[in-house]
C-alpha cells in the first residue's frame, strides 16, 4: 500500500493535519536504513537514591542490534529472512497467510526471544485467585520459541492483573496533588456556595419596583460581611458573588436598569404605582438625560449622586424582578457532607478548584508509582550526531516524561552498559516499584536481561508478546510490589511495550480504572501480520471521507472504489459516514519514531490486517486532543 502527501487543498484545520500527514508520509519507504538520529542533547543522568548501585563512569546505553525493520510486504506476502533468524517463518508459511498479508517482520531485540519462566502467584486484583500472575486462560509457559509468545491482548491484561490493588494511600496538600488519584471519595466540607450570592452584577431589590435608590458608598462587593438588612422598595448596587442582604427579593441586571430623576412638577409625579415593568412607572423620563446603557445602569442627574428620595431604579425592556431571580441560594451546588467525586478520580486541575472550593486544604490520594528506567547497551550516544558504529539513545530523553505522563515517578533515569553485574545490582539495589530496562530482552550475546531475572529469582509473568513491533518485551515480578518490564531496543517498539504492559500495571498501580476501548474506521487498509497483532500509528482526523489523506479518493463507505474487501458494506457499521476515521501512517518499523511523533494514537490491527473503512481499536496516546478538523 502506497500513500501519499495529504490533501493539501484542504481548507482551515484541515490543513494542519495534512501537513503533518505529508511530513509523516512523505518519501520512499527505505528498506533498511537505521532510524533518524534524535536531535539536542540528554541530560545527565541524576544521582542515583541513597543505597543504589554505582553507575560506571563510562558505560553506554543499549539498544537494539539489528538493521531496522523495512517497509511492510504487500500483498506479494514477500518473506522477511529475519523470520528465518528468530526460529521460525519460511516462505512456504508466508505463502499459507491470508492475502495480502504481510510479514511485518521486525529484528526484535537484537534477535529472537530469550527464555520462558513459570511461576506462580495469586493475587485478587481483578483476576481470579490461582492464575499464576496471568489473565484467566494464559498458559503456563510461553519458553523461548516466538510461536508460543503471549496474544497481545492477553499480555495486557496480565499487567492489569499483576498486583492486588493500588498502592498505599498518602497525603498530599492541593498542589502536589495534581495528576495523582482520589484514594477516597471527595466530600463537600461546606455548602456550595455556603451563603446566598449574587450571581450577576446589578442592583439587589426588595419588594417591587420602582426602588429607592441607597446613596453613598459602593453597593455590597464580594466579601463584604455585616450588611444592613434591605427594606422594602429600596435597592442597593451589589457585585457578582457578593452575599445578598437579608430581605433581598432579588437582583436585576445592571442591562435590565436604569436610574430616574423625579421630575419637579409637584408631589407624586413620577411616585411608586407598584409596577416593575418600566413602563409609565415612574413619570416622564429627564429629556436632558438619556440613559446611557452602560453595564452598570446609568444615573441621569446633571447634579452629581441624586439626593435621597430624588431617583428611582426602574427596569427596562420588559424586564420584571421575581423572588429569587439572579440569586445563587446556598448549596445550589452541594450540602455539606455530599459525595462530590468517587475514589478513584484523577486529580485534574478541575478537580484541585473543586477540592478548595469545597474546604480542603489537602487530599488522600493514591501514591504515584516510582519508577526507574535503565537504558542498556555499549551502542548509544548521548549527544551529537551518529558516528562510529553508534547511534543516539532515543528512548533515554523519552521514556521518563512518557512515563510521567501515565502518573509515575520517575525516579532516574540510568545509563548502564552492556555488563551483567552492573544490571543485576542496580535492578537488586533498586526500591523502585517498577524498573523498566531498554534493550537486551532477547537471546544475544550481550543481553543480559533473561540471565539476570533467572539470577534474581525474579517470576516471568510475560516472556514475549505476539505482536509487531515489540514481540521480545517482558514482564517479571521480582518480589511482592515490585516489577520489572523489559521494553525491546528499537525505539517504537519500545512504545508498543510501552502501551502493552507499561500503562496497564501502571493503571493497577495508581487506581486508575483501565483505559476504555476506542474504535474508529480506518481511512486506508493496514496491512497484517500473519499471525500477529500489529500496533500501526494513526492520525485522527474528521471531515467528509472523500478528502483522502492517502491522495485516493473516499467513498461513502469507508472502502475507495476498487479497493479489495469481501465484508459487508462498511458505511452501516463503521461510523465512516460521520467523517471520523483513522488514517494509518507509513513510517511504522520498529526502529522508526517519525510515524509515533506525527500520530495520536496506534491502531490494533488484528493477524491478517484490516480493510479499508473496517473498525480498528485505537490506543489514544497521553496527548491525544481529540480529532482534528
């Protein structure tokens, strides 16, 4: 499948997406070219905490050892010799998978899986008791050969079942508390709002219209306390959010009213009738003074402030004043000891203005879970350009602030070599509750990361994943609470470890419910792997489908005239017709970041990949700010 630059004729917002399209999808796919190197520098690393182990001066970050991954194979089901090299695939199995799928093969981690571990473990956190740290239904062993990794849906949902429950509760004043989790319900401390207040500004009026006017003074201003109860037929300027004097009827906009002279032409010309309309209420209006429709009603008096019993409020247009009217009454919003949010809510920056409005100083949240994130290989460069042999760490200035962003806190982020000692005292000396390592999960020469677990003790809940990119990911318990994941070396691979085992456990950890499953159509088809799930990035993006981002032209149901599908017609029950779609992006190896840094989300593509127009579950990422025009 070939795609091309975006639509560039595409008016408004249409063309932001399309030039990231264009910049994600621009140029011949290289079949196997090393990833782009990373721009700007890394930060040093920060000291390692009190106890941990000594980080060698000059170790180098791991990676991945193999070419980078190429173009997919379309529908020539062209094999992928690195197949032949992981232990299994051969053109004749190639030529066995369904149409037009692809191999999609990628060199993993260096090449191949390392060895399987079964252990067992229960735990009661959404998984029945006795799965041995698995999903229900996960087999026992998943050793070595790639053929018996773990389906990738499967493996996510042994991450979201590998602990027993949130970490332990703490509190946090309000603004530390901000992207943690509610470990208790929050409860109204007061009244929302805990006194009757003006919800506009205005005049506060009592009885009907019209309303002497009180003189001196600046009306009632939010904050003020002790005010003067309001007397009948009289009214005083008040202030958004101010308390309301007691004997308020209530308050007229400040654009609903006006201020009258009484005209001189003897008693009672102009005197209260008992109206509240405006009209003919309140005598002949000064011609000398029209009113001036300012926001705060206007004083038609050349003489300055009018003198007591000299003016009168007058409503406007219409308008009439009923009993309780611009009034926010006391706990409009809440009674105290109300529930307000349930544990288990993130703490946003809405939720911190609710906490403090509420009368909380602090909250009781869930502990962030720390993590720990230790960059392996001899390979990687730490600034400057590739050179040598080597290549620069990209998932080093990466993976803490992706981290970050699914709640954790990242502790450190350490560059360690390729030296088995090192790696094992730094991932037996750590007190994170999570350590995630890069590189050497697979079966080389220098990947230590099996040998080490096995030197541990550690129990291997997950030893390969059946998906593409990222298939030699891994996750271990290394004791109770504490858990290891191995995320493969190629860059977007890592990214698929990253949303494959990381987010879940991450989301067990902090008591975050589980993501909830998106499904989009595709704008374009996506090539599948035989028997493997496949992560693909997408950019979101609404609009009539017959703007295909690809260059083709759309169709009303999802599929471009001439494309190959056998299902039913996708427009009934794909949502296509609405303009909501997917559109996958080429730059999609496991070596490449181009793709992830354009997209919003990844596509689950199941084995065998997807038609046109078809319904594909979207991983939205951390970012994602929802369709783009």
């Amino acid at each position: 499948m070939t795609h091309r630059g975006a639509d560039r004729g595409a008016a408004g917002a249409d063309r932001d997406v399309d030039e990231a399209l264009a910049i994600a999808n621009d140029g011949p796919p290289s079949p196997r070219t090393a990833a782009a190197p990373s721009a700007g520098s890394v930060a040093e690393p920060a000291a390692p905490p009190a106890g941990a182990r000594p980080e060698p001066a000059a170790a180098a970050p791991g990676g991945s050892g193999g070419p980078s991954a190429g173009p997919l194979a379309g529908a020539d089901g062209a094999w992928d010799p690195w197949e032949r090299i992981n232990g299994d695939g051969s053109p004749e199995r190639a030529a066995t998978s369904s149409e037009g799928a692809a191999s999609g093969g990628e060199p993993g981690d260096r090449h191949g899986h390392g060895h399987g571990h079964s252990h067992s473990h229960d735990r009661d956190h959404g998984c029945p008791a006795g799965t041995g740290g698995r999903a229900p239904g996960a087999p026992g062993s998943r050793a070595g050969h790639r053929h018996g990794a773990m389906p990738w849906s499967e493996a996510r949902a042994t991450a979201a079942c590998a602990v027993r429950g949130p970490l332990a509760p703490e509190v946090r004043q309000l603004p530390d508390a901000l992207g943690t989790v509610l470990a208790e319900p929050l409860t109204a401390l007061t009244d929302l709002p805990s006194f009757d207040s003006s919800a506009m500004d205005g005049w506060a009026v009592s009885g009907p219209g019209p309303w002497r006017i009180a003189t001196g003074g600046h009306g009632v201003l939010a904050g003020d306390d002790g005010l003067v109860p309001l007397e009948d037929g009289h009214a005083v300027r008040i202030a958004t959010g101010a308390r309301v004097p007691p004997g308020t009827t209530g308050v007229l906009r400040s654009e609903y009213g006006e201020i009258r002279r009484r005209p001189a032409r003897g008693p009672g010309a102009g005197g209260h009738n008992g109206g509240n309309t405006g009209a003919g209420s309140g005598g002949d209006r000064d011609a000398t003074n029209p009113p001036t429709g300012g926001p705060h009603g206007s004083e038609h008096s050349t003489t300055g402030a009018p003198a007591p019993g000299d003016a009168r409020l007058h409503t406007t247009g219409g308008h009439t004043v009923v009993p309780g009217q611009d009034i926010r009454p006391r706990g409009q919003e809440c009674r105290s000891g109300d529930r307000l949010l349930a544990a288990g809510t993130a703490v946003t920056p809405a939720v911190l203005g609710l906490a403090a409005a509420a009368g909380y100083d602090e909250l009781r949240t869930v502990r962030r879970p720390r993590v720990e994130v230790l960059v392996l290989g001899d390979e990687l460069l730490h600034s400057g350009l590739p050179r040598d042999g080597r290549i620069r760490d990209a998932l080093g200035p990466m993976l803490g602030p992706w981290l970050e962003t699914l709640g954790a806190e990242v502790t450190g982020t350490y560059r360690l070599g390729d030296d088995a000692e090192v790696l094992h005292t730094a991932v037996t000396a750590s007190a994170a509750d999570v350590i995630v390592t890069t590189g050497g999960t697979a079966a080389g020469p220098v990947d230590h990361v099996h040998p080490v677990l096995r030197r541990a003790g550690a129990e291997v809940l997950v030893d390969g994943v059946a998906v593409r990119p990222g298939h030699p990911m891994l996750l271990a318990r290394l004791a109770p609470g504490r858990h290891l994941v191995g995320l493969p070396g190629n860059p977007l691979a890592a990214v698929s470890g990253l949303l494959t085992l990381v987010e879940p456990l991450l989301r067990a950890l902090s008591g975050r419910a589980p993501r909830t499953a998106v499904y989009v159509p595709l704008a374009e088809g996506a090539p599948g792997h035989p028997r493997d799930t496949r992560l693909v990035p997408v950019v979101r993006r609404t609009g009539t489908p017959a703007a295909s981002p690809s260059g083709r032209s759309g169709h009303p149901g999802g599929r471009a005239p001439g494309s190959r599908g056998t299902g039913a017609r996708s427009s009934g029950n794909t949502g296509a017709g609405t303009g909501h779609r997917a559109v996958p992006l080429r730059f999609n190896g496991p070596a490449m970041l181009r793709g992830i840094a354009a997209a919003d989300g990844l596509a689950v593509v199941p084995p065998g990949g997807a038609e046109d127009g078809s319904m594909a579950e979207i991983l939205e990422l951390p970012w994602f700010e929802g369709e783009t025009e």
